[in-house]
C-alpha cells in the first residue's frame, strides 16, 4: 500500500512511518517546512511539504495514488495566549485532510483522536475507579480545556463524514511512551525529569501506559480491519496505573530512588493559577498550566478490549514500554 501521513514528524508518526516501512508499505508524508525530522531518521519516506489548512484540493494533489491516509498530526498545547490557530489546526485541518483523502480515492482514512475524548472514570462508592471505553457517554461540555476541546471538534467532524459515506475509522490512543520521542511529549517528560533526578514530588494521577509500537500496529490494523464510523481505544488492558506505580516501576528499571512527597491538589491548583498569571504578562508557557493539573485530578484510566477483540492489537507489557523508553532518552543523550 501506498500510505499518506500527516504529523509524521511527531512521536507517534514517526514511529507510524517506521512501522509502515517494516510492513513493506510505501510511505509519503506531509511536513512542514522547518519540521524536526529526528524522529524520521533511517525512515524511507516520500516527503511532501504542506499543511493540514491547505486548500482541500492542494492536500488531494498530495495523497493522488495513496492507498490509505493515516491523519495522525494535531497541535497539542495545554497552554497558549491564542488558542484560534489551534483550532484552525485540529478542527478545520481535520475536515480538509479527511476530505482531500476522500477526494484522492483512498479506501481507508484512520483519524488519530485521543483518549480526552472518552468518558472519563469516576470513582465507585469503595472508592474504586473502574476504566471506561468507548461506549461511555460524554459530551462537549466535559472537555475541560481548549485542546481537548478541540479535539472532541475534530473527531465529531471525522463520525459525521463517516456518517456521510467516507472509509473513516477513529482511533483513541491513550498514553504512549517508548522510542523516538524527540521533544519529548508530556508523557516522555515525565521519564525525562525522573532520570535527571527533577521531579521531587509528583500528583496522586492515573494513566494508561501503553507501547508506542503498539498504538502504531493499532492504526495500521485500524486500517486493515476497522469498522467504518467506529472508534477504537489504543491502550492497554493492564496499563491502568498511577503516576506512584509508574514511578515505582521506573525506580526498579533504573536503579533511581522514587520520589516520595504526593503534592497535595491544592497546592498544585494554587501553583498553577500562579503561574498562568505570570505567563500573560511573559507571554513565556507556564510549567504547570491549569488545564494540565485539572487533568490531573482525575485516573484516566481506560479499556481497550475492544481493539484487542477486533482488531488485534498488541499489548506489549508496560514494563517493557517504560524500558524501551528509558532506553531510548539514556542513548539519545536526552538523560
């Protein structure tokens, strides 16, 4: 297959590319000018320069011959003084890749969401929190911050041309971590500052960790078996932890003592309006913005067993996904 990728020089397009390439698939990507192309490295792709607000037709004459469109780049931010280019990015660039994919006769469009559009977890009365997936109900009014926002934008637009007749399938991944994380993500800099020994304390949080490799294996196998208009959670069954036991994990893998102060919410939420107020007057994104501790408050933990029953996907223990990472920062010069 011919195979068109948008954000492919982002952590997981690049690791998309790479895995496109080991299936034999060709690959043509849409880059920016000035794109970082680390991640690309040893990558055999055709590059073609662009952006997802180009016009609908100038993106079809990029994806002319391709086979499958993987609309995997978005801006993500949790803080910035002007959210409309995010916007612009996320949900018109959504609407104009996905229709120029249409228009340039690709037989499957998988759009890369997030797991910020599912139903969030909430706790039981034992105080358990039992994951949630794709079926739980949620609305617009629960995005709690501009890029999640966003993003919920962008996926409606995906399901209503899905609804309309397009081979558009959504993928959710939840939080991947492993090799090629260049800048790194949020999720990467958590193991970053854990190796430099910068993160004295950390939030009683949740995540589901899950491989790199696997969310790719899970687009590709979205292209090979998803169900059109369907939405499918890229995660792992046994990767709801919190951020304790992920730093717990970390700790035994690297031989670095965890830290042991759980920053109290409050403290946190104080720190951060803080912080948002300095940054309108330095322009400079604060370290801790609300959006990202508000996110915090929460276990975001999910179930993917439906892309393990119907697509297959991977579930590389994320033990070996915390590794591979800590691998890849140490040998990277990144820790």
């Amino acid at each position: 297959m011919l195979c068109f990728v948008t954000g492919a020089s982002g952590f997981v397009g690049a690791n998309l590319v790479h895995a496109l390439n080991a299936r034999g698939h060709r690959v043509r990507t849409l880059l920016r000018p000035g794109a970082d192309l680390r991640g690309l490295v040893g990558a055999d792709h055709e590059a073609v320069a662009g952006d997802l607000t180009d016009p609908v037709d100038s993106l079809a004459r990029a994806m002319r011959g391709c086979d499958w469109c993987f609309h995997v780049a978005a801006s993500y931010a949790l803080w910035l003084p002007d959210y409309a280019p995010m916007f612009r990015a996320n949900v018109d660039g959504t609407r104009n890749v996905l229709q120029a994919a249409h228009q340039a006769g690709c037989s499957r469009i998988v759009y890369t969401s997030t797991v910020g559009c599912i139903g969030l977890p909430k706790p039981g009365t034992d105080g358990t929190v039992r994951p949630t997936d794709e079926s739980t109900p949620v609305a617009e009014s629960q995005m709690s911050n501009p890029y999640k926002l966003s993003k919920w934008r962008a996926e409606v637009v995906a399901r209503e041309l899905a609804a309309k007749g397009l081979p558009v399938v959504v993928v959710n991944p939840s939080a991947p971590i492993g090799p090629r994380d260049v800048k790194p993500t949020p999720t990467g800099k958590v193991i970053v500052d854990f190796l430099r020994r910068a993160m004295p304390a950390y939030l009683d949080t949740g995540l589901n960790w899950v491989h790199v490799r696997d969310v790719c294996e899970g687009h590709i196998l979205a292209a090979e078996k998803g169900r059109i208009g369907q939405r499918y959670i890229l995660g792992h069954q046994d990767g709801n932890w919190t951020m304790k036991q992920a730093l717990d994990v970390l700790a035994e893998i690297t031989g670095i003592p965890a830290p042991r102060f759980r920053v109290p919410y409050g403290v946190a939420w104080t720190a951060a309006q803080v912080d948002e107020v300095v940054a309108k007057f330095t322009g400079k994104p604060p370290k801790a913005p609300i959006a990202g501790v508000r996110m915090a408050a929460y276990k975001m933990w999910f179930d993917p067993s439906k892309a393990v029953r119907e697509l297959g996907l991977p579930q590389t223990p994320p033990r070996q996904a915390l590794s591979d990472a800590v691998d890849w920062f140490r040998s990277h010069g990144m820790a």
